[in-house]
C-alpha cells in the first residue's frame, strides 16, 4: 500500500511540474517554495521516513514580472496568488504509513524591482492557514484537542519534559495561521542574449504564528496550549547561487532558520543545505539536500535529526531574457526612479 501511494504522489508530482496547459500555474516568482519528492536516510528515534513530497502550487491571479522587466519603459512588476504547500511523509510502518499529512494555503503579494544594474530587488507578503487536519492532542490520542483532559496534560509538562517522547504521531491536531514578510536581492550576471547566466539570490524572512486567519477573521487560529510550546516568531536567512555549465543549469543554496519561544526540549535552529542540477537547462531538476536541526513538518518541530535526502524539484523562476535599464526610459505618468 505505501508504495502505491508513493507512486500516485510522484505522478501527480510530475503531471503538474511539466505540464505547461496550467498556464495559471506557471508564472515566475522570485520568493517561492520548489515542490520536491524525495528519498533519504537519517530520522528520528521514533519514525522511518520512506518518501516526503511537498508538491508546492502557486496559482497566479495576476502576474506581470516577467512582462514589466521586459517593458520599453523602466517599470514595477506585481504578482497576486493563491499558494497551496502540502507536505506529505510515507513512513516504514504497514498498518499506517502516511500520519498527520501537512497543508498551507496562503494568499501572497510581490512587488519587483530592477536596479541600474540590471539585478533584482522583491519585496513579498504572504499570509494563510497551516494545519494537518486532526482532532485529538498533540501529546496524547486519548483526548480531543483542547478538552478539560488535554488542557490538564499541558500542565503537567516542565522545561524539562521530552516533548518528542510523548507525541501524539498519528492523530495529534496542529493548527495555526500565519504570515510571512520576504526579501530577496538577485544580483545578476548576463551573457549576450540577456539572459542571466550567474545569479546570486539572498533573501530574509520573518514569519509570525497569530490567530486570526488573514488577521481579522475567527478562523483556523491555535491552540493556546501548543502556541506556548512552539513559538510565535521565527527568522529565516537564505543564500543561493545559480550558474550555468555547458548544456546544464545548476544551483547551490544555504537556508538557516531560528524559532524564537519554543519549549526547551525542541531545537530551535535548522539548516538545509541544498545542491540541484538542472541537466537541461529547463524547470526540472535533481536535489541533494542535507538537512540537519528542527524538523520542519507541522507539529514534529519537537524532533531533530540529520538527514540527506535525494529527489526531484521544480523551478518556478527559471532564468529569462530581460531588457536591460541603458536600452529602457523612465514612463513618465508614472514618475518611476531607479534604484542605485
């Protein structure tokens, strides 16, 4: 049974990736989440992971990137989406190999700019609902998620209780909105067609845990005896680099990400370390990831452990031909400067 359902996740994975009928699907974004599918060694003491997918969608209500870096004139580019991330794990286990599966909807805004020197400059805010879906406490299946009995356990623990040794792994409810604020700063180099050949993307992001989804509506919120265990504020850095190699696109990348409030026993810190190969130059590629820290799947953050893992990926901002700023000119109904 599980591995039929890996193989129905993989070719779900791969009909959406290489289709291009999905034409909402395949705008580019300069902040995004790569779907992957992949295999690995390394797990916590409690779980055998066999298969993770993160087939990630972006559904693009409206997208001019593309179309504003190639104007005659010098403009902005704005992009308004629906994001759908659901995370999937196949664990070694016969009776139940697919517990607690993870889904994000998030409504997200981007804004770019293009400097004097042809490199870009996005801003992004996305915010949504996270959640897996189940009813009974995360520390327990005997109770519902915050009944008498459930509040009652919360209360019990200490900054020195394992919280990883009593999780509830296979009915447990995580449930929370959030909201994100992005930066990303590509610099890039071209070759003679202007299309970027080396590029250098750095991007910071701050994401906050709150009740409300959107902010405003009583929907989706958490669980106030979970808020208090996982945190409300985390950070994220990341670095990557694009080039090319003969026939091949090719990307090496550094993220590092720290949750701030989070129980003693979970580690607050995680790494994934990640190298893809693109072997025709087009949006499917190959990764190798070595992850190491927090685990980052809904409520198995109290878990941490090493792992590498192998799989497919998909680019949703494979480089592109621009029209450099010396051949463009200032749109002036609009008044738009260029950033030194």
């Amino acid at each position: 049974m599980k591995y039929i359902l890996g193989a129905l996740l993989l070719s779900g994975f791969a009909s959406i990736a290489q289709s291009d009928k999905f034409g909402g699907f395949k705008d580019y974004y300069p902040i995004a989440v790569r779907p992957e599918f992949s295999v690995g060694v390394g797990n916590n003491q409690y779980e055998q992971i066999l298969i993770e997918a993160k087939p990630a969608v972006y559904y693009g209500i409206y997208n001019n990137l593309r179309e504003a870096l190639n104007k005659d004139t010098i403009s902005n580019g704005d992009a308004v989406y629906i994001t759908f991330q659901p995370e999937f794990r196949i664990y070694n286990e016969e009776s139940n190999p697919v517990k607690t599966p993870s889904y994000k909807v998030l409504l997200g805004w981007q804004k770019i700019f293009k400097t004097n020197a042809d490199n870009f400059l996005t801003a992004a805010i996305e915010s949504g609902h996270y959640s897996n879906g189940q009813s009974n406490s995360a520390f327990s299946q005997e109770f519902e998620d915050a009944s008498d009995e459930s509040v009652a356990l919360y209360e019990t623990f200490t900054d020195d209780t394992d919280l990883a040794a009593l999780l509830n792994r296979s009915s447990g409810n995580f449930s929370v909105n959030l909201t994100r604020f992005s930066l990303n700063y590509r610099l890039n180099t071209f070759d003679k067609d202007n299309v970027p050949e080396k590029i250098h993307s750095i991007t910071a992001t701050y994401q906050l845990y709150h009740d409300k989804f959107l902010g405003v509506a009583d929907f989706g919120g958490y669980n106030p005896e979970d808020i208090n265990i996982y945190g409300r504020n985390r950070v994220e850095v990341g670095y990557e680099f694009t080039g090319r190699y003969k026939k091949f696109r090719y990307t090496l990348s550094e993220q590092a990400l720290y949750h701030f409030g989070s129980h003693p026993s979970a580690n607050p810190f995680r790494s994934e370390t990640k190298a893809i190969v693109y072997p025709w130059d087009r949006d499917l590629g190959f990764v190798l990831q070595l992850s190491i820290g927090r685990d980052d799947y809904n409520y198995r953050f109290v878990d941490s452990f090493t792992r590498l893992s192998l799989g497919i990926t998909w680019d949703w901002f494979t480089p592109f031909v621009i029209k450099p700023t010396k051949t463009q000119k200032v749109d002036p109904d609009k008044g738009l400067k260029i950033l030194n």
